[in-house]
C-alpha cells in the first residue's frame, strides 16, 4: 500500500508496561519466562523492568531480581525505565542492561504533579542534571518524550501547540547541552486520542521537526489503539511501542481502569497483512501472547492470540484445496 513505511522498529514493554500495574504476585522467574520467550521471536528491544518505588507499583519490587536473572540473547537491546537519578544509578549496575538516555516532559501538568510531584518549570529545569549524569556515565543521549500527550484524565484536552512547544524545549534542552535527540515520543498514556487527533499532533510535531524521526505509545483502553496505530503509519511514523497481549497501562493514571497497550501480536498481524516489515515470528509471538496470559491469570485483550495468524488458514485452505 503507497504511503506507508515499508518496515517498522517495535518497542516490546509487556514485560514492564504489564508487571507493573498487575494486582496478583507474579514470581519473578515466570517474568524471567516471558522476558526470554519474547526476545526469541526476532523482536529486537525489549523493556523488561522499571526501577521505581515498591511501595507506589509492588509489581516492579523484584526489578533488581528480574535484571539479574535474565539470560540475554544476543543481538536483543533490554532496556528499563527509570524516573530519576537515584534509580538509574540502580541500573548502571547491571551490565546486561541496554542503556539509553531519555528526557521526559509532560504535556499535562496536572499528570505531572500527581506522577512526579514537579512542576512543569521545575520539570523542565530538571533535565540538565539528567544530561549530565547520562554524559558522567557516556550513556547516549537519544529520545525525548512527551507524556500524555493526546490528552489527560485530570486535566482534559491537550493543545497541539503545547505538545510543538514542549518538544522544542527538549530538543533546546538537549542541544544546549551538547546533546541531539534522534527520537521524539509522544505517548497517549490514558487513551485520549484518535485516528485525527494522531494525525494533527503527529503532522504538527513534523511540520516543526521534520529532522527528527517520531515514535507512538499507544493504548487502547477505549478501542481505538490499532486505529491510531494505522493513523500513525500513514503519517509514515516508524516506531512503536506495543505490549504482548496488550499487557499494561500507567499506575498512575488510572480511570476506571485505565490498562492496555496495543497488542504486539496484533499490531504485527496488521502490518504484515499490509506488507510492512516487523522482522518478528508472528506464531512465536502468538506464543508468547498465550502465555503471557497464562502468567497473569486472566483474559488479556489481544485478539490474535485468540483469532490466530492468516497464514494459518491461508496454508489450510491451499492444504485443503489442494
């Protein structure tokens, strides 16, 4: 199909995006489980943990376990999270860890305030500390990301000049400081956007930046994820973030439950089925997805774990045929 990208870069957080906000306790060694599933499957970053206060997510407390534990593939980039210094000190510790330097601002204040207790000046003046500690470690200095950035259960609609002028200010940030963002994330963290909204922040982002390459994390908590994931491709947006099954979600901005990821699997599925390259086994993401479900102990959204891959029925149809 003209206009859209010929093969895309996968972002896999299940792991972190889905351990984290799980009532039950999950032993670490079945998180380990999963962690080495998904890495076989040609999926090439992987977020495995987040080093945060166990008191505010319980389900990252075995983090450090967990970032020992695992046994990495080559050629596999597993990365963590972390939300300031004191814990990125944390994951300097683990060689097996793939470490890249991140800037974060907020396109809601009131979001900001409740996940970070900062303001959006105290939020902004707190990212050259940030580089430079990257830079004391020779930790890369790569992606910007702009949370909740299609829109905010606390706070409402987000403007799309403020979404341009924060991702100004972190590439300002950052160049100030000797640094040049490759990447800019926008994340819709509680599921505001649409396949419109997607097009206008995206379009307006690039019509800024048209330097810079962009990335989505999407949820789909209302339904409408894998149609802002196709609002993104036509815009000829390359990277993504996803979540196997459609683990996840953000602890912090919770409303009425406010879970899910797009799935991986079915993400895959669409871009397949649209000649766009992902360079992962569908079947053994499939895989993945089922058990994934197995290790959380109840139903997860994605449907392609359930429906199956076209591959299969076109080979069974042909088998039939024939």
């Amino acid at each position: 199909m003209s206009g859209l990208p010929s093969h895309v870069e996968i972002k896999e957080e299940g792991p972190r995006e889905g351990f984290q906000i799980e009532s039950g306790d999950i032993p670490t060694e079945r998180k380990i489980e999963l962690i080495e599933a998904l890495a076989e499957t040609g999926l090439k970053t992987i977020q495995i943990v987040s080093f945060v206060n166990p008191k505010r997510v319980p389900g990252m407390a075995d983090a450090d376990s967990v970032a020992a534990g695992f046994r990495p593939k080559e050629g596999v980039n597993y990365m963590a999270l972390w939300l300031n210094d004191k814990v990125f000190r944390r994951a300097l510790s683990y060689d097996k860890l793939y470490l890249e330097g991140k800037l974060t601002l907020y396109a809601s204040d009131a979001f900001l305030l409740r996940n970070q207790n900062r303001t959006q000046k105290q939020q902004i003046e707190a990212q050259p500390e940030l580089i430079r500690l990257y830079q004391e470690h020779n930790v890369p200095v790569r992606t910007g990301f702009i949370t909740a950035a299609f829109g905010c259960n606390f706070e409402g609609d987000v403007r799309t000049a403020k979404v341009v002028s924060l991702v100004s200010d972190l590439r300002r940030v950052a160049s100030d400081h000797g640094e040049a963002l490759k990447l800019i994330g926008l994340a819709d963290t509680m599921a505001w956007a649409n396949p419109e909204s997607i097009k206008r922040i995206v379009g307006a982002v690039q019509d800024a930046n048209p330097d810079i390459a962009l990335s989505l994390h999407l949820h789909n908590t209302r339904g409408l994820g894998l149609a802002n994931a196709y609002a993104g491709l036509q815009m000829g947006v390359r990277h993504f973030d996803a979540a196997v099954g459609g683990l996840g979600g953000c602890p912090f901005g919770k409303h009425r439950g406010a879970a899910g990821n797009i799935a991986t699997e079915d993400f895959v599925l669409m871009c397949h089925e649209m000649g766009i390259e992902t360079g992962v086994d569908l079947e053994k993401l499939i895989d993945c997805a089922v058990l994934a479900e197995e290790i959380v102990g109840h139903p997860l959204p994605g449907a392609v774990k359930t429906g199956g891959s076209l591959n299969n029925l076109r080979a069974r149809i042909t088998g039939e045929n024939n």
